[in-house]
C-alpha cells in the first residue's frame, strides 16, 4: 500500500476504518516479504515476429520470434489463448476437460502476415507482431490485447526460445495491454465494494485477511488466506448433522476505493455498443488489473479507447473470452466454470446468526428461534457463529444437545447450520512454500469450498448441500455462495454491499448477500440506516440477519414497533416472492444468469443505464430501486425501455427515462415490467400467477419452476404468455403442443 492508497483509504472510509485497512495491510505485507526472496537480475522478452503457424481443430499455433501462441475457438463461441505452451488444462477455474473446438473454425492467413480464425459468433484475429483482436461476426471490434512483455530470471532454462520458455511459468512475471472501444464499460474482478462501474485506477487482486474474520475478532477466518503447512481443519462432521450446512471463512485485500475484497477474481466484463463480453486470465497468482475508460472524439477529434493492463508474478499467460449478449455470455462462463450450485429451498428463506453466543448452547439458540416466533417474523435458518463454542466443531461438548435441538427445529422448518474455519497450519520453526504463497492464496479458499461441498453430499446424498464461503476463486460458485461483510460503516457499507452482489453475479456467482447488522465506528447504528440495510437484503438471494452481544439494539424489534413493522412488511413480500425466488435459483443453475442483475441486463446498448449504480433488476421481472441515502423519502429511478408498473401504487410509467418515485420509510420502491408473469405465494400457501397488464399490441410472460424439495429431483421449466384481449388480461400456458390453460390461480394487476 503506497501513500496514495493510504489517503484513499482515510477518505473512503474515514479515519478508524482507513486505519484498520491500513494496519490489515502493512501486516500482509510483512508476512508476504518474508516468505518471498528478493529478485535477481531480469531479462525482459516480447514475442517478436510471426514465423509460421499450424492449423489445429478450432484454430492452431503460431510461432513468433521468441514465443508462441496457442488459438482455439471452441464450438460455442468461446476463444482460448495460451503464450509460451500454456494449454487450457491443468485449471483451477475449469469445471471438467475443455470445451470441444469448433470443427469449422480454422487458422487461416490475414493481412499484412497475421492470421485469423473466423466462426459463427466471433472472429479472432492474430498481427504479425503478436497482438490478438477479438471482432464480432460483423467486424465490429470488442477488444484488442496488445503483444505481451515477460519478465524471466537470467539463467533460467529455456528462457528466450519458444520451446522451452514454458519451464520459466514459476518464475516469469508478465504484463499484459489491451484496448477496448470507447465507450466500454468495465464491471466485475470478483466482489468490489467501490461500486459496479470499475472506474479508472489499479485493482488488486490478491486476498488477504480483514480487519475482521468471519466471525469476529480481527484475524478470525484468515487461515487460508495467510497459513501454510499439511492439512485443512473443517470440522464437518457437526456441520452435517446441524442441518446439511457448513460456512468457510478466509482472507482477502482491496483495490481503489473498496473493503479488502473476499472473492477476488482476474475476469472482466466489458460493456459496449458493440457488444458484450467476458475475459478470464486463467492465472490463481497475485497480480494487478489497471483498468482507464476511453472518451470518444469529439467533432472531428479522434476517439480514445479504453485501455485495461493485467500484471502478474507469475504463473502462464493464458485468456478466455465469451462473447455475446449479458445472458449468453454468462450462460457460456457457467459452462466453462460450472453450473452454481442450487442452494436448498430452505436457504431462501430468512436466516439469522448470533455473533459471540456464549457456553448457554442449546437454550441460546432457543431463545433466538423464540424470540422471533413471537415477534411473528419467519425464520427459516439459524447460524451458529464463530464465538459459538460447539460452531463446527463435532468434539465440542455440546454437540449431541445441539444435534437433539437441530432434529426438534427442523420439525419447525428451521435449520441449524455451523461455521468451519479452514486453516493451514504452520510447523514451529518453519518458512511458507514461496512460490505456493504467491500462486494458492485465492485457489486455498476454492479448494476448501470444494472439501466441504464434496464431504457434506457423502454425509447426505440424497439431500443439496449448503455453503456459504467467505472466499474463493473463479468456480467457486459449483459449490455454493458467500455473504460479504466486514463493509464500510454508515450509509457507505449499504451501498457497498449492492456493488458486492451485483458484481459476484457478473463473475458467475449468483446466490450471496450481506449482513444485516448494527454499522459504525461505535458499533452503534441508526433505525433507519437498519431498517434500510433489513429492506435491501429482503431483496437479494441471501437475506440474513446477525446480532451481537455488545449494547444497544440488534434485532429489529429492538429498533421500536415502527421500524419492527417495517421490517416485518418487508420480510412479509420476501416470503410471498418464494416462488420467484425458487424460479430464479433454478435458472441460475440452468443458465448461469444471476437472481440479481445490473439495470442494463437486457438493454446494455443504454449508455445511460450502464451508469446505474443505485437500482437491479431481480430477474427479469422487477426492478428494485433501494435506498441509499440518508433522510431520503423520494428517489430517482432509471427505467429501462418499456412499460414498468409501481407496485405499490399501481402507476404505470414509460421507459427509457427518468422517474421520480416515492420511497417513504415504510417501503422501497419496487416496479414490475409490464406483461410480466410472476410467480408468488397464495394466501393458501400455494402457488399463484401474478400478472402484470401488458402494454396494448404487446404481449408478456414469464417462466416458472416449481419448489420440487431439498434433493435431487429434476426441476421443469413452465413457460406463460400474458395479453390483451378485448380489454382483459388473459394468460396461458406454453406448451409444445401451443397454447394451453394457466392451470395456476392468475391475479391481474395494472388495470
């Protein structure tokens, strides 16, 4: 951390939280250096000129100079590149072997002695001198990633010829520029708390510890982040007996204007008018991302491109590229990084966690679970945190009072999930593993996540496992999610913790949420900077609650009976919503598209939403405008193109455009699409078809996938149509046989 990064800290989170980020990492620093020798001399390296090429299945190699670089398009449109050898596999990131080349895709000659590969959904194109542009089909370019530069130790074998450079992937460090068009926008780099938009400055990704762990003190959930030694400790065992559900703490840093990041990941999502795509340097080392937007020429002024530059201490130069629409591009990582993990059903549902429960175990819990059953709030999860003395630990003494408690909740259709912090122990008197410093820091916590995932379906095979892990890597959505906290104090923390969702969800990572807790310096919070926190993630995939033991209110009826109604409305529509939620789970397994997404999801050629930082879209259907301000009773919203319905008031507005809409304490403002079938919970409990009036002349709809359990069960997909005839809504199954009866209960609204 250099002093402008220190004066960033003290501006963006004030004096104590700057502080606390700072020390944080001064000490990380410490630690890397003496596990780190110092750097002889260097020599640096650039590909040179092309001098052959290869043809392979999907592309080929072509030999430069000094180098040499790997080109394959697979059959979906997905473009692999490796310098120096590097192949796609052995990779972290991957979900299995890769993906199968495009039998019609070919090496080819270019221009001016480069050469191109040209297929259905993407043109890849080489210069003689090593640059790699990617263009879609039409020739509109998307990016251009200039010749890389490498940086190898004098003496090491096979450094300066094509062939045996590979030998140098531990040692080498590279750096590697790209441009991309004017009016790109970047979003992603894992979870950034600074906001979506990824403006112009230097992101690190390395993870390292917090300021505070997962459960509490500082350092907690940091082993393996900064350990190293012969084994993890995951203490499972209670974990699968408390509810099929275990939670995986780790270490993290920031990047400009962020918390330190948990999930930190090198991939890229770019927005543009010409189009949409997804980059992934496949490299788990610490490295840099410095991204610059372009600005486009004015008159007869020439445009400025966008320029991004990835640095890394080690490892190959390998890329993936997806290209497409927001939902294809994501569609594609999914199927190169694996399908997320489907979360239980009763993971929907709210949950709650007590920080610091003392030695009281069973009774504690029990008075939680109570406590809201009498405040009639629904609770569908209990978290047993860190200072919880049998939290994942199944010698703990009272494991089988806490295993009794779990099987009585669960006939109260709640669960009881513990916490394992995994850790790599260190050996008195011994040094890390160097290069495993540097290399592992973000594949530790993937790893750990896949231990646990894999180790809670051999307990249970028959039921989905749960997990939520507070750090990882590229993949880790196959086995579960992660919540984000640890976030500025006050109004910034809210804010923060949107950007965090919406940015996991673009790196592939649907279902995560924040805490929703007490903030400040003090530990103190205001009701309504609580009750704006409890409203926010009434709204997103995970919504959970946590309570400390320290003065001053924790839960919401704590906060007085206006605020303890305002919260029970608000959990009220979350409950009611189950169905949609259930939907939009199963179809993130199915497409990789998150719950969650950025305003411009099905627009992103709106330059002006591309800029909407403050709202989401939570599917296709709603658009949730939260507040993020102080004393705020009217907000402005954004509207994509088309008919969107104010949901409480029943007023129809036209978008594209601005509007002003009312958002008083008791609500946030929430606006359905016009036509939209919803699916959502009947007063009876059942499911019911809430549709939205469609505009006249257009028509809607809506898909649902029906709760089938917590196990196995193939899920199906129905598909509805909603329009207009002679004045009424009518609504309709889609089958392969054409149009059918709902079969549901439908409820009109907007007319």
């Amino acid at each position: 951390m250099d002093g402008r990064e220190l004066l960033r800290s003290m501006k963006v989170f004030g004096s104590v939280e700057g502080l606390r980020t700072v020390r944080s990492a001064w000490r990380q620093r410490r630690t890397d250096a003496w596990g780190t020798p110092p750097r002889g001399p260097e020599r640096a390296r650039v590909p040179g000129l092309a001098e052959a090429a290869e043809p392979a299945p999907g592309g080929g190699t072509i030999r430069f100079a000094r180098s040499s670089l790997r080109l394959c398009v697979s059959a979906g449109g997905t473009v692999f590149w490796g310098w120096d050898g590097a192949g796609p596999l052995p990779s972290y990131a991957l979900a299995g072997e890769a993906p199968e080349p495009d039998p019609r895709a070919a090496l080819e000659p270019d221009t001016d002695g480069g050469w191109r590969v040209v297929s259905e959904r993407v043109t890849v194109a080489v210069t003689r001198h090593g640059a790699v542009e990617i263009r879609t089909p039409g020739g509109l370019l998307l990016r251009r990633d200039l010749p890389p530069r490498w940086w190898e130790p004098v003496g090491v074998a096979g450094v300066g010829d094509s062939s045996g450079a590979a030998d140098s992937f531990g040692v080498a460090r590279w750096v590697q520029r790209s441009e991309v068009p004017a009016d790109a926008r970047f979003f992603g780099l894992g979870g950034r708390s600074g906001g979506l938009r990824l403006r112009d400055g230097s992101y690190g990704l390395r993870r390292t510890a917090s300021r505070r762990g997962s459960g509490g003190g500082e350092g907690r959930g940091a082993g393996l982040g900064s350990g190293s030694g012969p084994g993890l400790r995951l203490g499972f065992g209670s974990g699968s007996r408390l509810g099929s559900g275990s939670k995986l703490g780790s270490g993290s840093r920031s990047g400009p204007g962020d918390v330190p990041p948990h999930l930190a990941m090198p991939v890229q999502f770019v927005v543009s008018d010409a189009g949409t795509h997804l980059v992934f340097h496949d490299n788990s080392w610490d490295g840099r991302v410095t991204l610059s937007e372009g600005e486009e020429g004015a008159g007869s002024g020439h445009d400025r491109p966008g320029t991004g530059e990835v640095r890394m201490e080690g490892g190959p130069l390998r890329c993936w590229v997806v290209v497409g629409t927001p939902a294809r591009v994501l569609h594609g990582w999914a199927a190169l990084t694996g399908a997320p993990a489907l979360p239980p059903s009763w993971a929907l549902g709210p949950q709650h966690a007590r920080a610091g429960a003392d030695s009281g175990g069973v009774a504690e819990v029990r008075r939680a679970v109570d406590a809201y059953r009498e405040h009639g709030l629904p609770l569908s999860v209990v978290h047993l945190d860190d200072g919880h003395p049998d939290a994942g630990h199944p010698d703990a003494g009272h494991s089988d009072d806490l295993s009794g408690l779990a099987e009585e909740l669960r006939k109260e259709d709640v669960r009881l999930v513990a916490v394992a912090d995994p850790v790599v122990r260190a050996e008195p008197g011994g040094r890390p593993h160097d290069a495993d410093r540097r290399e592992a820091r973000g594949v530790r916590g993937l790893a750990a996540a896949r231990a646990g995932y894999e180790g809670l379906r051999r307990l249970r095979p028959d039921e989905r496992p749960f997990l939520l892990s507070r750090s990882g890597w590229a993949g880790v959505q196959r086995y579960g999610g992660t919540w984000t906290d640890g976030l500025p104090a006050g109004w910034p923390g809210l804010r923060a913790s949107l950007s965090l969702v919406l940015g996991l969800g673009l790196c592939g990572v649907p279902y995560s949420g924040p805490d929703v807790e007490r903030s400040g310096a003090d530990g103190g919070s205001s009701p309504e900077l609580f009750l704006r926190r409890y409203q926010l993630a009434a709204w997103l995939p995970l919504f959970r609650t946590r309570a400390g033991t320290g003065p001053g209110p924790h839960e919401p009826w704590e906060y007085g009976p206006e605020i303890a109604e305002y919260a029970r409305v608000a959990l009220a529509e979350r409950e009611r919503l189950r169905p949609y939620f259930t939907t939009l789970a199963r179809l993130a397994r199915m497409t990789g598209a998150p719950y969650v997404r950025p305003v411009w999801w099905g627009t992103p050629e709106d330059r002006a939403l591309r800029d909407c930082e403050d709202a989401f879209l939570l599917g296709d259907s709603l658009l949730v405008a939260p507040v993020l301000t102080h004393g705020t009773d009217r907000r402005a919203v954004r509207l994509p193109r088309g008919r969107w319905y104010d949901t409480a008031t029943g007023r129809a507005y036209e978008g594209p455009g601005q509007v002003l809409l009312d958002a008083p304490l008791s609500r946030v403002p929430v606006l359905a699409r016009a036509g939209t079938v919803l699916p959502v919970r009947g007063e009876e409990g059942g499911t019911v078809l809430e549709v939205w009036a469609p505009a006249a002349g257009r028509t809607g709809g809506g898909l649902v996938v029906r709760d089938t359990g917590d196990g196995w069960e193939p899920a199906e997909i129905e598909r509805y149509q909603s329009r207009l005839v002679d004045g009424r809504v009518v609504v309709e199954r889609v089958t392969d046989d054409g149009a059918a009866e709902a079969g549901l209960p439908v409820r009109v609204r907007g007319i």
